[in-house]
C-alpha cells in the first residue's frame, strides 16, 4: 500500500463520518443544543482534516511529476 492509498482510505473514513454525524443531526439524534454544537465542531474538523489530505496528496502528485 502506497502512502497515496493510505491517504485515500484515510479521507474516505473521514468522509463516512462527517455523513453519520450530519444524518444523525438531520434525524434529530442530538439531545440537546450542547451536544449539537460539539456534533458540528467535529464536523467542521473532518472536514478541515479532508482538505489538508487533499493538499497533502496534491503535493505528492506535483514531487513524482
């Protein structure tokens, strides 16, 4: 497995969540307005960590180039 992969599967697990975590605010799973609000930080933070992932692995791609 390349660290490309790696990097791949890394994101696409990040990805999984941050969709559980927005189906679960979506049906109505967050018990009160505290909980919400850490749901949506570490919603905003999957998301971030997608991007740095992306940045990282465009990064790679311009070295092998």
């Amino acid at each position: 497995m390349t660290v490309t992969d790696l990097l791949q599967k890394i994101k696409a697990n990040l990805k999984q969540r941050k969709t559980e975590i927005g189906m679960s605010m979506v049906e109505g799973r967050m018990a009160d307005l505290q909980s919400y609000h850490k749901h949506v930080g570490v919603a905003e933070g999957l998301q971030q960590s997608i991007e740095i992932i992306d940045e990282t692995l465009k990064k790679l791609n311009e070295e092998d180039e």
